[in-house]
C-alpha cells in the first residue's frame, strides 16, 4: 500500500496546501524558512503516527487568521485536516477480489481523512456493491425460486434482508447471512476499511534535526518519564538501540548481569555503528561505546541518582573519546536516526512512511551525499521517504519530478505545489544550485578534464587539432573535456575541487604562469595525474611561453592585426616588436601600451575570435606553418598519453 497524494487544510500556517502528488519512493519538499514545510510533515504525521500521542488540538493548530471560520461549524462537526490518498498493490488488489469478486473495487485508490473533533480516521472507498453482491452468492446453492430472490438484490442490505426471509433457508445461506452479520453495521465501506484499509495503512514516522540520543542519562530518571509517557524522540532513539541489544532500562540494575549487560551494548553499538559508516564517509575512523558509570559526587538532578548510562564516541585515529552529543551534530543525527528507525522497522507489523524533517540541515555538502545516498540505497527501497530541505546538496539534479515547492503566500498560507515554475526565486535557488552543479559536472567537467587558463585557449586547441588531423597526425582525444576556468590565479584551486570529485584532471599552463607552483604541490599530493601539469615550454624549445607561441609570429600578428584593425593606423609586423622577450603576446602588449591602442590594453580573446569566426578566410590568407602543426601534434601527443 502507498500514499501517492495529499491534501492539507485547516493546519497552522496551511489554510488549503492543495491537493499535491507524492512519489512511490521519495518525495522532497523544498522551500525556504517559515514557508510550512515542518507544517506539511506534521500533518501527515498525525494521520496515523507511530507515537499515539500525535494528536490535532483544535484551538492550537487551527490557523489564526481563521478563528471566525472555526466557530462556524457546528460543534459536533469534524473539521478536516488531512486527506490521504492511497493506493492498494496488485497483492493487495488481488486478496480484495478473492474475497469479494473480481471488479469489486472501481478503484485500487481510498482516501482517509483526519482531522479536529474526533480521533478516528475516515475512509472512502470506491466499489462495485453489485459486483460484490453477486460473487457473495455464487457459490450458494438454493432452490430456484430461492436463487430468483436472492438474485434480485442489488446491495448488501437487500442480500441480508433476502436471505434472512428465505421460505426454505439453506446451511449456505445461514453461513453467508451469519458473515455479513460480523461485518460492521453490516456495511461493505466499513468492512474493506476494517479488514483491509486501517490494518494496513502505513504508519508515519516524524524525525528532525533536534531529535538526536543524549549523550548521558539517569536509568531512574527515564524508567520514571517512560512509564509516564514523557521521553523524547532522542531518548527514544537511545530505548531503541538498547532495545536492539535485547536490553531493558531493568537491567541496569541487577548487578549480577553486569558483564552480560557491558557485552550487550557492545554489540548493539556495533550494529548501528556498522550501517552508519556504510553510508558516512566522513570519518570512519570512530566507534560507538556506551558505559555504566556510578553517580559523581555533588551531581545535580537528574544525575545525583544512578546508574548512569553515558554514550561516547571513540576517535581511533586520535586515540580519544569524547561524550556522544558533543560530537558533530551531523554525526550525532544520522547515529540517532539509524538507531531509531533500525528498532522501529524490527518491530514494524506494516510499511512504514519516513517524514524527515531538514534531514542534511547539520551536515557538510559531502555529508548530504551520504544521507541521500541513505535514503536512496537504504529507506527508499522499503518505504516511502517525504524529507524537507532547502540546501541544493539535498536535492537531486536527476531526480526534479520528486520536487514539491513549499511557498508561504500572503492572504492564502501555505501551497505545495510540483510545478516548479510557480515558485519564486528564494523558493526555486536550491533547485537552481542543484541543476547549476550537475550542469558544471556535464557540460565544463567530464572523467577527464583538461583545465585551460581562457577561452582563447579552448579555440587554438580546437582549431590546431583539426588542422592536424586532417594531415593524418594526431589530434587531441575528444575524452578531454576542456574547461576554461578564467585565469592562472584559479588553476589551484579548481585543481582541488576537480580532485575531491575524484576525477582525473590534467592542466595545460603557460609557461611563466604564477601558480606552476601552487599546482605542482598539488600534484605532489595526489590531486593530479602523474605528469599531469603540462608546460607550452616543452613544445616551443624557450624557457618562457604562452599558447599563443606554438604559432607563428607572423600568424599570430595577422590575427591581432584582423581584430584591431579599426584601432591600428597601420598593421603590426614582427619588426615592430621587441625582439628579446621570447612571449609574442607580452611583445604586442607593450606594443599596445606604448602606442595607447585599445587603451593600452590587449584582449587575448579577441585574437582567437578571429580565427574562430573567420577560420577559412584567415586560412587562406595566412596559412599555417608545418612547424607549428609538429608542434601542436606533440602536445596532442603528450597530453593524450595521460588518458588511461
């Protein structure tokens, strides 16, 4: 059975959320602060929620701006809060039919509904009361006259009220009218919602971000808010991994069982701690103890009655623990969670739906990877997840169907919507990031990147490795992506960023360039590929060189010539130019400073747009040379090398 829609009203700051579709496996609401999305998923929750305590209060929850609209109903009036839709399975659909025909229900679909002034959930059903009439008597074997009656009836009622003024009863008939009897108020609706609906609707279970274990508590003090009903989800969270262990809040007190009981909690620290760091790849290097410790002199309340169970995290690279809530907050999480749900699952007669409320809210970037990755490869497979976020590391590029806008409007509360495009732009920035990452991970980055320091870069490889492979030569291996990262000073860093993502990154660089340096550390620490940082100077025989030196001096002149020709009063040669710097472009930079043209300063794209867009004509005119082709071929060459 799964919830597949939703539909809120009446609920705090959600007036009418309007009816909103929910995914088979996981469903993300997105919307920034304050817009309702905690009020969405506690909603849901009360419908029919694992902690029995969940309840509507009237006067709390109703919203506000409303108060006249409450008193309008009348009072013993149910006013509506949520509407669930779900949907039976095939298995589901197929017992219903053996059991009361094939047909018999219109549609695999019912909608429960709760809300204020009763506890009970409603629940509507659609089917085929005819259908199901008929099956019910098929197998009754009765004389003619009998079966012509019993025929005629068109409903459940009619049937009993046939059957019960039969002239010649059978044993059949007395047994089916005897079963129809234990149904309630003899009814169909409350029969499918008795035997089949409520039974197995799935139960909803709430967790958020502050419900984390405390990392110390008094055994007394907790039987006592137990047995009363008042523990915390965190503390519960703490109930289920002793539950995990097979251990009871008892059991601390009989000393008798002391080794038994330290085994235990070994044991269940080790279950959970092994399916959290299946999925946390922040830090694997720590474990989960959890100790008895006797009552500290002067200890406050509730800490001046024991035994005291305290929970620690052990560090096995620092060799230290410290107490569990004071370690990071996302750690603490998703241990808890892990715990709790773990427990709940075991003990779980029916599905379950998650409602995970800022989940990734305490957790790095790389962190919320990991929760997704929880979600997708843990929970989502067996339930149904509905989580809250508005961090872009939350929500998944590829999977935007799932997305559910969360928006606060004036005058109309609160909307959730799966349009995406009504949503404002606070609202939609999360997903905006999102796609904009996955567009940098397939258009700019690729397995195999190859930074550039400009765009003018990008053109000169491009044009030169057609040029070269038209000769037969080799050109560069169309696997490298080409990213052009707008500047020298970025090399490093896009280096680091490039590596963390565990891709294979090579960086072609001028020769002089100032951050050489700053990338051959890198390299030195394992984020480029082995002879990974390629220098132009290796392919034009000087010590100083830019791209732009694997051409011709004159070649490169034209281009200069072609892009500035309004500026010039007549065309640059190599005559004009200093001789002794090695670099063509530092030479036409003086140029253009000493003659103020352009403003004393030289685009280096400009040139390269030249021969992007005007490739033939520039060809024509100014061919390239053979030597700068063998030059370009061996970069092509060298680079290709570095690919597996």
């Amino acid at each position: 059975m799964q919830l597949i829609r939703a539909h809120i009203t009446h609920y705090r700051s959600i007036e009418d959320s309007t009816p909103f579709d929910v995914e088979e496996a996981v469903t993300c609401l997105v919307g920034k602060n304050e817009s309702g999305k905690t009020t969405a998923l506690q909603a849901l929750y009360r419908l029919n929620p694992v902690e029995s305590s969940a309840k509507f209060d009237e006067v709390i929850d109703f919203p506000a701006r409303l108060t006249r609209k409450r008193k309008e109903f009348r009072p013993n009036q149910r006013i509506p809060v949520i509407a669930a839709t779900f949907r039976y399975s095939d298995d589901e659909v197929a017992e219903i039919e053996k059991d009361l025909g094939p047909g018999a229900l219109l549609s695999p679909e019912f909608i429960a509904t709760k809300g204020y002034r009763s506890s009970n959930v409603t629940f509507e059903h659609s089917y085929d009361e005819k259908a199901i009439v008929k099956h019910l008597i098929s197998g009754l074997d009765l004389p003619r006259s009998a079966a012509e009656k019993v025929s005629g009836a068109a409903t459940v009622e009619e049937l009993l009220e046939t059957l019960d003024n039969l002239e010649e009863p059978s044993a059949a008939a007395g047994e089916l009218a005897s079963r129809i009897r234990e149904w309630r108020h003899q009814d169909v609706g409350y029969y499918l919602l008795d035997k089949y609906a409520w039974p197995r609707m799935p139960k909803f279970v709430y967790f958020d971000d502050y419900d984390t274990m405390p990392g110390k508590v008094s055994i007394p003090d907790l039987m006592r808010r137990r047995d009363a009903g008042q523990v915390t989800r965190g503390e519960q969270a703490l109930l289920s991994l002793l539950a995990i262990a097979d251990v009871e809040l008892e059991d601390f007190h009989r000393t008798d069982q002391h080794e038994r009981l330290i085994r235990e909690l070994e044991n269940s620290g080790n279950v959970i701690s092994d399916e959290v760091f299946e999925f946390w790849s922040q830090n694997d290097e720590l474990e989960v103890q959890l100790e008895v410790l006797p009552v500290e002199d002067g200890a406050v309340p509730p800490f001046n009655e024991g035994p005291i169970l305290q929970i620690r995290v052990f560090n096995r690279r620092h060799r230290a623990s410290v107490p569990f809530d004071e370690r990071s907050r996302g750690f603490v999480w998703f241990f808890s969670f892990l715990a709790y749900f773990t427990d709940l699952e075991r003990e779980s007669d029916r599905d379950l739906i998650l409602l995970l409320d800022e989940p990734g809210l305490s957790l790095h970037g790389r962190a919320q990877e990991d929760l997704l990755r929880l979600i997708d490869e843990r929970l989502a497979p067996r339930h149904q997840v509905l989580y809250t976020t508005h961090s872009p590391f939350m929500v998944s590029s590829d999977q935007l169907h799932c997305v559910r806008t969360v928006i606060d409007r004036d005058k109309v509360g609160t909307k959730v919507s799966s349009e995406i495009f009504e949503a404002d732009t606070d609202t939609a920035f999360p997903l905006l990031t999102a796609m904009g990452i996955e567009m940098s991970q397939t258009l700019f980055v690729g397995e195999h990147t190859l930074l550039l320091e400009g765009p003018s870069d990008l053109i000169y490889l491009d044009v030169l490795s057609d040029l070269v492979q038209h000769q037969g030569q080799e050109g560069l291996d169309p696997r490298w992506v080409k990213t052009p990262i707008g500047g020298s000073g970025k090399l490093s860093t896009f280096v680091t960023l490039l590596g963390a993502n565990k891709l294979h990154v090579a960086v072609l660089v001028d020769s002089s360039t100032k951050d050489v340096g700053a990338v051959q550390r890198l390299r030195a620490n394992g984020q480029l590929a082995a002879n990974g940082l390629v220098e132009i100077s290796e392919f034009t025989g000087t010590a100083d060189a830019d791209i732009e030196d694997l051409f011709d001096p004159d070649f490169y002149l034209a281009l200069v010539n072609q892009a500035y020709d309004q500026q010039l009063a007549s065309p640059i040669t190599a005559a004009d130019l200093n001789p002794h710097d090695p670099r063509i472009v530092r030479q036409v930079e003086a140029y253009f400073r000493q003659h103020n043209i352009a403003g004393g300063k030289l685009d280096h794209f400009k040139p390269a747009a030249v021969l992007l867009r005007q490739q033939q004509d520039i060809l024509i005119q100014h061919p390239i040379d053979q030597a700068t082709l063998n030059r370009a071929a061996q970069l092509f060459t060298r680079l290709n090398s570095l690919l597996p």
